[in-house]
C-alpha cells in the first residue's frame, strides 16, 4: 500500500537519538506538555448583530469584537457568511490533496513547492511538529498551469479565500477603527495577492500528546488569522498562563490575532500563543487563513508612545527566520521592543 503519510517518526527518532534525549532524564524546562489541559469555551460572537436595524445589536457585537481581541486574543464567530456547502467543498479538496502519495506531494511542483511536512530546523523532539501542509500564496490562484490535476482544488480555493478575505476584512476593519485608524485602514495594507492560505494535516500520532506536538507553540505573524477545523479538536491556547483546550464548535470559524494587530494596536490586541497536539486515534485537519500585508508595509503604532520600533513586515520575517535557524524557534515581537 503506498502511504500518504510524510516519514514523521523516521524524523522525529532522529532528532531524539542525535540529541541523546532517550537516555537523559527531563528536567521541569524540558517537558513538552503542561498536565491536563481544561478544556475552554472561546467568546462567541455572532456577526449578523453587525448587520442589525438596532443600532445597540451592532454597537455591542462591535464591542464584543473588540473585548475579545484584548482579553483573549482568540475569538470564535458564527453568521459569518461562508456556506456549509463551500466549507464542506473545501474540505474534500484538502482531504483529497493530503491522500497523494508522499513521494509525489514533495516532487509535483505544485503551485511552487508549499509542501512542509515536520521540522526541517529543529534540532529537539520539543521543536518538532508531527503534521503537514501546503502554504498557498494566494497570488498564485489565477495561474492554472501550476495547479495541474488539482483545477477543481484551484476553484475551491479560490472561492474559500474570496469568502475569507471578505470575512477578515470586516473584523480587521472594525478593530483598526476602535485603535482610531480609518476603516480601510487595514484594507489598504492586505489585499488578496498578499494573504496566505495553509492547508494543514496532522497524521494519527502513535506516540503519546504529551511527547509530541502536532505543531509546536507559537504566535501568528500577520494582522489576523481565521480557522476553519474539523471536530477532532487539538488546538488549544494560553490563557492566564495556562493551556486551555479549545472545544470545536461545527458552525464556527476560530478568528485570532496576529503580531502584527498587537505591535499596531500598542499591544492593546494580544496575538496569543497557541498550538496543537498529536492525537493519536483520529487525523485532524484544518485550514488557516492568514490576513498579511505586503513586505514593504510598514508597522508602527499610532496609539500613544509605542512600545515597539518601526518595522516592515518583511523585516520581521526574515528576523523570525534567522531566530529558527539559530535557536529553533521564533522570538517574535520582543526583538522589536524599544
């Protein structure tokens, strides 16, 4: 039988034999997990109040957006325009792209090679993911010939990322307008040719939750991100200096800050850690929408004295990049403290 599935163990054994951890007692720092995670039931706010003839509907789900954005940093909405008929759509595509054979997802050449599978940096277990996925850049939708065999992925995608921008859009501009930017502030910065789509897949792991993430600890690096996932369930975030679980509620999508709206925001939005753990009875899949300017968009605050220098965005990419290469893992805004 040929297998889909990436050589995540082949990797991950490698990682634990090359940094002798099979024969070194963890330390407390060392412990990839924290006990038993409760699980959370993120605010939930339902976008047709913003659509309401009462104008105290609309004022108090603008607020609610924006409550969450700063006490949470994660947030989940429903009404939120995207049809069960196109997310379910999207899904069999994704599902079908996940079920090529290993060998031909990294040589296809699809849509310039998005194909990621585990870590390729870390140097220890505790920096290594036990998933897959395809990062699209979303200039490269129009451009058939790199979808090849995948043209009915293509018209899902397409469509889906339409209905994501549109959806990010609206809550970015509600937040820019609350931080006293103009409504299209945000727009102006990310249009479709700048945003990302991650198709993300995480293999049954046969290794226990608490010695594998499914994708390691970290914080987005864009305005904002929307999930769509299935009710295998996984994701959880930090709250209060705690994990907590996040409950996966069908009708829902899963809308979080990125570092981007919090050094904007003068850290009165908080991008929030966040991660993913292995399961190892049922696959898990999802779908990240990233909301990004382009590389030359320049982040400063406009709220006050700002805590953080000026910075393009491709500045901080590149400095999240050079951090993994050097210590397996992002830094993030704290480098760009003043």
């Amino acid at each position: 039988m040929i297998d889909s599935n990436p050589p995540l163990m082949q990797h991950y054994g490698a990682l634990v034999r090359n940094s002798c951890e099979a024969k070194q007692p963890k330390s407390f720092h060392d412990q990839k997990h924290d006990p038993p995670v409760d699980a959370c039931d993120l605010p939930l706010i339902d976008l047709s109040g913003l659509k309401s003839y009462d104008e105290r509907e609309r004022l108090a789900c603008i607020a609610a957006i924006c409550k969450a954005s700063s006490e949470w940093g994660f947030f989940q909405v429903v009404n939120h325009g995207i049809s069960h008929e196109l997310l379910k759509k999207m899904r069999e595509e994704q599902v079908k792209l996940f079920e090529v054979p290993f060998e031909k997802k990294i040589t296809c050449g699809l849509l310039n090679d998005p194909y990621r599978w585990g870590t390729p940096t870390a140097t220890r277990s505790n920096q290594f993911s036990w998933s897959e996925a395809f990062h699209i850049p979303l200039t490269m939708i129009s451009e058939s010939a790199s979808w090849g065999e995948f043209s009915s992925l293509r018209e899902a995608i397409n469509e889906f990322a339409e209905a994501m921008l549109e959806v990010s859009r609206l809550l970015a501009s509600i937040l820019a307008q609350n931080l006293g930017y103009p409504k299209d502030a945000v727009e102006k910065l990310c249009d479709a040719g700048t945003c990302f789509l991650r198709l993300n897949h995480y293999p049954c792991c046969p290794k226990s939750k608490e010695e594998i993430f499914g994708l390691v600890p970290h914080t987005d690096s864009d305005f904002l991100t929307i999930l769509c996932q299935d009710q295998v369930g996984g994701l959880q975030l930090m709250k209060d200096s705690k994990w907590v679980a996040v409950k996966p509620n069908p009708d829902a999508l899963i809308v979080n800050i990125g570092d981007l709206f919090q050094a904007w925001s003068n850290n009165e939005y908080k991008s929030v850690e966040h991660k993913v753990v292995a399961n190892d009875k049922m696959e898990r899949y999802s779908i990240a929408y990233f909301l990004c300017p382009s590389y030359s968009t320049v982040i400063n605050s406009c709220k006050g004295h700002s805590v953080y220098r000026k910075f393009t965005f491709g500045e901080y990419r590149h400095q999240i990049q050079e951090d993994v290469k050097k210590i397996g893992r992002k830094i993030g805004l704290s480098r760009f403290l003043i």
